[in-house]
C-alpha cells in the first residue's frame, strides 16, 4: 500500500533561509532561500536562491523549476516523468504538474462457492443454503490461489478474527489453488450456520455470496437443543432454530400450540395473553412463531419438553426459553436495485439508528461502526414514521443491507 501517493515532492527539499532583509525581524522577511535536495522529481514554482545537493542524490538528480526540468547543478533536461522518491505525485494542487500518476493496480476479489453434491444438499426454505451433517466432508472452491476459511456465519471478516475462530476450533482454513475443491472435513465443529470466505494471495477478500453458506446439522447422535434466534421485526416473526431438523412431538399443530407461550412486555404492563390466531409453522430445523398483535415489542417464548423430536423420534429433553425483542421495523420505498450515488428513502415505525453495509459482514454494533468509519459503509438516524434520505455516495457496487440497529432489516442491490 502506498502510504504517502498524494503528497507533493515539495516537501522533501530542506529550505534553510537567511534571514538578511535589513531593517525586519527574521521572522517576517526572508532573503535568497537555499534549497537541499535529498530526492529526484521535487518540484519549484519559482527559482530558488540556490540548490545545494543532499547526501542521497547526485548533481544529475532532475528539479522542476517553474516548469521546465533541470539538473541540480543548473543543467536542463528533457522534460520526462519522474517517479523518484517512492511514490508518485499526481500532478495536482499547484506548482508545474511535473509528476505522473502511476495507475492503480487493479483489484480482483476471489470468487468461491460451496458446490452441491454428494452430502451437501440446498435448503428448500432458504435459496442458496447448504446443509450438511457434522462429520461430512464438504468442499470449496476459490478462482484464485491463497486460502479458503469455513467459519461462523457471524464472524467478522477479518482476517485476524477468521484465523481466532480457526484457532478455537470454531472454524477451518485451507491454502488451496486457483479452480481446485479443498476439502473441509467437518467433525469437531459446533451444528449451526457457517460461511465460506476465500482470501487471496494478495490478501483481497472474497464478497458475501448466498452459495457460500452452509447450515451444520448436528449428528443423529447429538440431542436436540435449541441453538440460534432470529426475529424479524417488520412481519413480526421468530425464528427458533434448533441443531438439527425438527418435528412436532404431537398429533397435531393444535396440540403444538397449546404447549407453547410466551410473555410480553410493554413499559411496565406484563401481559400473558395468548392470541388464538398466532401462527405456529415447522420448517427444516426452525419453528417460525407468527404473532397477531402487530405492537408487540419485548416478550419471552416457552417452548415446552418433549413438544419437538429430531428425525429419530427422540424427544426434546429440556423445556427451551428465549427472549425476543421486535425493535424497530424498517421500510424502503425504492426498488430493490439502485444506482451508485442514488438515495434510497427509508421509514422506521420509531427512532433508531440506520446502516447500509456490504452484505457479509457481521452485523455487530463494533463491525457496523468500524465499516462506517472505513468509508464502506453509511449511517444515518431516522425519526418515528419520517422519511429519511439515505444516500450511496461512495459506496461500491454490490448486494447491501439496510439494518435499523436493534430490529429489522432489508436488502438491496447497487449498481
């Protein structure tokens, strides 16, 4: 990386002045300023006193001076680019322009996939999910050489974080060859939702693509427990997942839905309502619950013992308790795919704090301000049932979440 690429080369001659005009304090008069030059390529509007060669260079190191190039000891030269003194000057922001800008070598991000087939199938309720089993192989594939990392969808796309979970054991990394299936054997792993990222040699970091996520199930073995929450503020739904595939430990869903319940809480008002039109739905290894009363904000689920069993039919032993809370919901008034530098109008049904960050990365308070504060990111406060204008100055071409910190979220494409 170069440091130092927009600096001018002014700065690197020593100016010493003689402080000789009669009759005015040193500090305000300045008399036949000497210049010594420690590098090639520095630039002078107006011809100083005098040059004076510094130890790093000799007298054939080219000056511009007021245009025209010359030789420390008064020789022209041919006006030709300079690129002396480790980096390039851009030729802008005053004197003669005399630098080149040397291009910008061109980023290729890694593209990487987990492929179907054999003991990776596709989630049917979630495009572009893999699942396996812990203890299966599953393999990955980058189109350019370095190394490949499966790690928990929640981790931060660091590559000091990536090598921590490798380190817990939470996570594998393999050096592979560019088009080449590495293969990650899963055993040890912890059941949940992991990610595939690819790093290259350059150190480029592979982007969130839906084909890189994987779902672990816990083997047949393993007893069934609870082991993930996902709320969904705007269509006011939970998401209970379990580490492994569920079915309903009764008849029937009624009888399902009679052993769940739950508690809400609004200020100081607690309330154990149950509301005979919430839905109840099982979906792979998540019992989505669907709540009726669209004000509901905080609560606490219950989900009683033995209501759920695993594909063995053996029972869920322990009752399973989560809180939830709603916060705000958010909607987007444009279509799902905008164009770079066009504002995207957002509403949340009360004050909260609105990001738009690159798909992929974790969606942590600390990753959320840090992709700000690295320009890759945007932030914004909403007002309660108030438009908000969200511009995407500055931001890359790529698929995007609008996340309303604490509630819901949505995607959206820019072009």
């Amino acid at each position: 990386m170069r440091v130092f690429r927009k600096m001018k080369r002014h700065a690197i001659a020593l100016v010493i002045a003689s402080m000789m005009t009669s009759g005015l304090p040193s500090a305000y008069a300045i008399d036949k300023p000497l210049a010594v030059i420690n590098a090639g390529g520095i630039e002078f509007e107006k011809q100083p006193g005098s040059l004076q060669q510094g130890g790093d260079v000799d007298k054939s190191t080219s000056v511009k001076i007021g245009g025209t190039d010359r030789t420390i000891d008064g020789q022209a030269k041919p006006s030709t680019p300079s690129t002396g003194g480790g980096f390039v000057d851009t030729g802008s922001g005053g004197g003669g322009g005399g630098g080149t800008e040397e291009p910008e070598p061109e980023v290729v991000l890694p593209h990487v996939s987990l492929p179907l087939g054999g003991t990776v199938t596709e989630n049917v309720y979630v495009v572009g999910q893999r699942i396996a089993t812990v203890g299966n192989v599953v393999y990955g594939v980058s189109d350019q050489a370095g190394a490949l990392y499966l790690v928990p969808g929640a981790t931060s796309r660091y590559i000091s974080m990536l090598d921590i979970a490798v380190s817990e054991n939470r996570g594998i990394r393999k050096q592979v060859k560019a088009n080449e299936k590495a293969a990650f054997p899963t055993a040890g792993l912890p059941a949940g939702d992991y990610v595939l990222i690819g790093l290259s040699e350059n150190y480029a970091m592979s982007e969130y693509r839906a084909d890189q996520e994987l779902r672990l199930d816990a083997s047949p073995l393993t007893a069934l427990s609870q082991n993930s929450l996902y709320v969904y503020s705007n269509s006011r739904y939970v998401d209970i997942g379990f580490n492994k595939p569920i079915q309903n430990g009764y008849a029937g869903m009624a009888a399902l839905k009679g052993t769940v319940s739950y508690t809400t809480y609004a200020g100081t008002v607690t309330s154990t309502t149950y509301a005979t039109n919430d839905t109840l739905e099982i979906r792979d290894n998540v019992l989505r619950i669907t709540f009726a009363n669209l004000e509901l904000s905080k609560g606490t689920l219950k989900i009683a013992a033995n209501s759920l069993k695993d594909k063995q039919n053996v029972l869920l032993a322990n009752g399973t308790t989560v809180d939830f809370d709603f916060g705000p919901s958010l909607k987007i008034a444009n279509e799902s795919t905008v164009k770079a530098g066009q504002s995207i109008a957002v509403v949340t049904d009360r004050a909260a704090e609105v990001y738009v960050v690159k798909r992929g990365i974790s969606v942590t308070k600390t990753d959320l301000e840090r992709a700000v504060t690295d320009g890759t990111a945007i932030k914004a406060q909403t007002a309660a049932n108030a438009e908000t204008m969200l511009s995407t100055r500055g931001l890359a071409p790529g698929s995007y979440l609008i996340v309303a910190w604490g509630g819901s979220s949505a995607t959206i494409t820019i072009q």
